[in-house]
C-alpha cells in the first residue's frame, strides 16, 4: 500500500512539474469544466441554507427556475420572472 502512495506522489511531483504547459492547461480545463458545475451547486445549496430562516424556495413548474420569496405571507401568487408561469404557494 505505501509503494503505490509513494508511485502517486512521485506521479504527481512528475506531472507537477512538467515543462509541458499546453498539455497541463488542457488537463486544468477538463478538471474546471467538470469541477465548475459541482461548485456552483455547492454555492447555491450555501445560500440556501442562509437564506432558510427568511425565505422559501420553489421551482417553477414550468421553465424549472429556482425562485425564491419571502417566508411567513401566508398563499401567495408567485410569477416566474422567466417564463412569466403563474402558481400559488404558501409560504
């Protein structure tokens, strides 16, 4: 088990160092396209929750939009500034 974490470490040195920046940049790109939707989600659930003691959170039945409205005004009509859906909710 610690041959292979010592041949990783010594892969990543290898790779870290590398003169070869062209084939590093193209490596960083694929890893932000896939780490850049997996930190937005992470964003947005941080906000979420900071917001929950205030507002409530809806999808719009329509266009899916995530909408967000104040909390405690009881049924109200929520219009989706997307698509212009109409749909009541309480909060």
């Amino acid at each position: 088990m610690s041959m292979f974490i010592l041949a990783l470490l010594i892969l990543c040195y290898f790779r870290m160092f590398s003169r070869n920046i062209q084939a590093r940049y193209s490596e960083n790109q694929k890893f932000m396209q896939w780490w850049g939707p997996v930190k937005r989600r992470m964003q947005d659930a941080r906000v979420r929750f900071a917001d929950r003691k205030t507002h409530r959170f809806y999808k719009c039945p329509q266009c899916k939009q995530r909408l967000r409205v104040p909390r405690g005004r009881g049924k109200i009509n929520i219009t989706c500034p997307h698509c212009h859906a109409q749909f009541v909710r309480k909060t």
